[in-house]
C-alpha cells in the first residue's frame, strides 16, 4: 500500500511537471517586450490626448464666453430679447420659474436644452456662428402659440 502511495504521488509530480512546461512554454520569449511596446504606444495616445484636451481647454479660455440669464414661466422669457457677438460662445443659464415644464430652442442655431420641471436650471452652450435676428422658443407643445418666445439678436 505504501509503495503504490509513492508510486502514484511520482506519476502525480511528472504529470505536474508536463503540465508546467508546456505553460512556461506558451510564453514566447518576445512577449515581453511586444508587451513594452504597445504599453509604451498607450502611454503616448495618453500623454497626446492630455495635450489634446488642454489645447482644447485654452481655446475655450481664449474664447470669450458670454453667460445670459434667461428665465422661462407660463408663457414668456425674461429678458425676451437678448444680444450677442458674432462667433462669441454663449452660455444660456435657463431656469424654469413656472409651473409647467420648458425648455429653451433656436432652431437656426441648433440650440435645444433639456425640457425641465419648475424651479429647475439647465446651460446650453453653443456659437452664435450667423449673423441675425432669431426666435428662441419653449417647444413644449402649445407654448410657442401662448407667447413662450423671444429674439436672439447676433451682430
Ligand atoms: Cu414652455
């Protein structure tokens, strides 16, 4: 019984060691270096996407952002006139000070934000990229025909 126990537990560690080499042998010799590579590939799309998105942040700083405050009820802006520089970024500040849900659209400007409930604020940013007198408007359903509009003045 003994000598079949060692018999067994020397099959058992030949088996053992067959296993290991062919695992150790699956890892081919270059592997650490192609690793080296391509993690040092990965650090340089790192390290040229911060360079991207501080390029990007300094534009925005160069560029003069001009914040309007305009608030939404039932069923008018205020202001419901406002002016801006051609080509400036703006920033709406819209808050809902109604009752109903609204929201803010230019439409020749591509400007639409998020439709929200009373007492909520929302930003949309955009560029006033033309020149010309816009309508800005709530385009919850009715609203634009009760008076819920005003005019973007781009100049
Ligand atoms: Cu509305």
């Amino acid at each position: 019984m003994y000598r079949k126990g060692i018999i067994t537990a020397s099959f058992m560690l030949v088996a053992l060691a067959f296993l290991a080499i062919p695992v150790s042998a699956q890892v081919p010799p270059q592997s650490t270096s192609t690793k080296a590579v391509s993690s040092g590939k990965h650090l340089i799309k790192k390290v040229k996407k911060t360079v991207a998105v501080k390029k990007v942040k300094k534009i925005q700083k160069m560029q003069k952002i001009q914040t309007v405050a305009i608030a939404g009820n039932e069923f008018s802006f205020l202001p419901n006139e406002i002016h801006v520089k051609k080509g400036a970024r703006v920033r709406v500040i819209f808050t809902n000070t109604g009752k109903y849900p609204h929201n803010f659209v230019i439409n020749e400007l591509n400007v639409k934000s998020k439709t929200i409930k009373s007492g909520k604020k929302t930003n949309v940013i955009f560029t006033a990229n033309k020149t010309g007198s816009f309508q800005f408007y709530c385009s919850v359903p009715g609203h634009l025909d009760k008076g819920m509009k005003g005019t973007i003045v781009v100049e």
